[in-house]
C-alpha cells in the first residue's frame, strides 16, 4: 500500500483532531506539514505530533513537491482562496464545510478544482457515522420499501460565543446545513424548504441578527416529506437522532451513549448521559472521514462527499433563510436556477 503524504492547513480545534486521527487511526498516510498563521499553534503541533515541518505560510505546503494532498481547516473565508491554490498547485483536497459562503466563490472553487484536475472533498462527517450508514444501507436495501417521512433532530449542548455567530452566516448555513447534507444523504435532492425560527435561548443571538431555535420542512423530488429541528442548546448533550417512515416500516438512529451500562435503584433506572459534544460523538466518524480521503486519493476515484455535495446544501441553507425572512415555501430553484 502506497504511502500517501499530506499538509495541514489550519491547525485548530479541528485540524488538529483531523491530524491526530492521520497520525494515529489511518494507515498509509503520512502527515508531513502543519500550518498555521499563529506560529506556537503551528510549532506545538508539529512537535506534538511528530510532524516533520511546521509554518505560518500555507504556500510553504504548496512548494513541496512530496505533498499530495492537503487538509483545508482554516476560518470560512478563506476556504476558496486556498482551494483555489491547492488546485493550482496540482493538491488533492480536503476542505472544511463550507466551500465558501457566497455561491459565486463556490463556483469559482469548482471550476478551479476540475480545471486542475484534483479531487475535492468536503467535510460532511456525519455521513461516516456508522449509524447513520446503516440507515443508508438499509434504506438501500428496501426493508422500509418507499421512504416517506425524515426527521432530523440535531441539538448542540451550548450555543457558540457571539463573536462566532457574527460571522458564521447563520444557524441554516453554520449548524442546519449537516443537517441538509444527511437528508440528501438519505433521502436524495430536496426541491422546497419551509424554514420557522426563534430566538429562545440567548437574547444576544438575535442581536447579532440570527436566531438559535429552528424547524424546517423539506419537500424531496421523491415526493418524500421531511423536518429538520435545531436548537443551540439541549441541557443533556449533543442530541443527534434520525428517524424514517417507509412504506414497510420505520428506521430509527438513536443516540449512541459513551457506555451502556445502567444502573437501577428504588428511583427507577439511570442510563449514562449523551456525548456532550460532536468530538465525542463523531469520533468514529472523524477517523473514518480521513480514511475515505486518503483512500480516494490513493485510487485516484470519486471522494464520497463531492464539490457539488458540498454545494448544495449551502444553496438549502439560503432557501431557509429566504423562507424564514418572506415566511413562504422557498425552491432551491430560486437560489440556484442550475438545480430547476
């Protein structure tokens, strides 16, 4: 097995869990760069992880003739302009959600990537979750027959600090959009959004011109309906549950718990308590996201989450968030004429 040779761009909270999982979890690749533009954060890293190089200019990576792909896991606006020069420079890429947060940037990216002729994955973790493929694989398999009902539960422990809201484009686009991503994932192309929203958990959200509670409806090309509920806080933990109603029967996702041992008394049972949060929860997903990068770029195929998945639920996301606004049904059509 050929040893796949990697950079880092981006070495925080999730670069860093990405390039542990590289190092550790993922044979056949070798993580020879790290980079990032605060330099302890860089060094540390490098030298944690045993990683050869370290730097302040991701430029640096691109020069190295020995890199074939790079991880992209810097701040959202800066995802295109380092797609762009990763394309350029002949790198097969791993990029964070989102590709970008306008449309036109995102298809620029695109036409870059298949100009250069470099694969581009984003990174949809949720799709690697075991439990969520085997609703995949089930649904494949038609032991519920036709699907017809989705929904989607998907609620964080704590909402992110304001100064993270201002700039994440909104919950459709920062916390839904994994969420628009599994029912296509699931369930295929979705044509009509109705998105309601509120501000219940932190006043200061909604100052920032965002809200923190959210139910959308989908409307699939199947005919298949759909819900997604979002809210940035659930006392009790990372709540992530997904449930299917077909024509045969149900599928149910429920919540992994770190342990399964209960305990039992003269109050009843107690059960362990959620992951509290997605590094947690996705462990296993992470890893796996990583071994199907390397793996894609080993046999020189088809990532498993491509540009155009990367795409469209950002397209979903400013249906919803048209939807919430002018509070009407909105076609992803209306977006993005491509997708009629």
């Amino acid at each position: 097995m050929s040893t796949i040779k990697l950079g880092l761009i981006g070495a925080g909270r999730i670069g860093r869990l990405h390039a542990e999982n590289l190092v550790h979890y993922v044979p056949g690749a070798e993580l020879l760069w790290v980079s990032d533009v605060i330099e302890e954060v860089a060094k540390e890293t490098a030298a944690r992880l045993e990683i050869p190089y370290w730097t302040t200019d991701y430029r640096e990576v691109f020069d190295d003739p020995k890199v074939e792909a790079v991880l992209i896991c810097t701040s959202t606006d800066t995802h295109a302009q380092i797609i762009q020069a990763a394309a350029a420079a002949g790198k097969h890429i791993f990029c964070e959600k989102p590709l970008a947060l306008d449309l036109v940037e995102i298809e620029k990216v695109l036409q870059a990537v298949q100009k250069a002729g470099v694969l581009l994955q984003v990174g949809f973790h949720r799709r690697f979750d075991p439990h969520f493929r085997r609703l995949k694989e089930l649904l494949e398999a038609g032991e519920i027959g036709k699907p017809w009902l989705l929904k989607i539960t998907s609620y964080d422990p704590a909402p992110p600090p304001i100064s993270y809201v201002k700039v994440s484009g909104g919950i459709f686009l920062d916390m839904t959009i994994h969420d628009f991503d599994m029912a296509r994932f699931l369930l295929g192309d979705v044509e009509e959004v109705y998105a309601a929203g509120a501000v219940l958990v932190d006043p200061e959200i909604g100052k920032a011109g965002d809200v923190d509670t959210t139910i959308v409806t989908l409307k699939f090309k199947s005919g298949a309906l759909g819900v997604i509920t979002n809210c940035r806080k659930a006392t009790y933990g990372h709540d992530q549950r997904i449930e299917i109603l077909g024509e045969k029967g149900g599928l149910f996702a429920e919540n992994p718990l770190p342990h399964a041992t209960r305990m039992a008394n003269e109050s009843g049972y107690r059960t362990p308590p959620l992951h509290y949060f997605f590094v947690e929860r996705y462990r296993e997903a992470y890893v796996a996201e990583m071994k199907a990068f390397v793996e894609a770029v080993r046999e020189r195929k088809e990532p498993p989450v491509t540009g155009l998945d990367g795409k469209i639920p950002v397209v979903m996301g400013y249906a919803a968030k048209r939807s919430f606004l002018e509070r009407r049904p909105v076609r992803l059509s209306e977006i993005d004429p491509s997708l009629a």
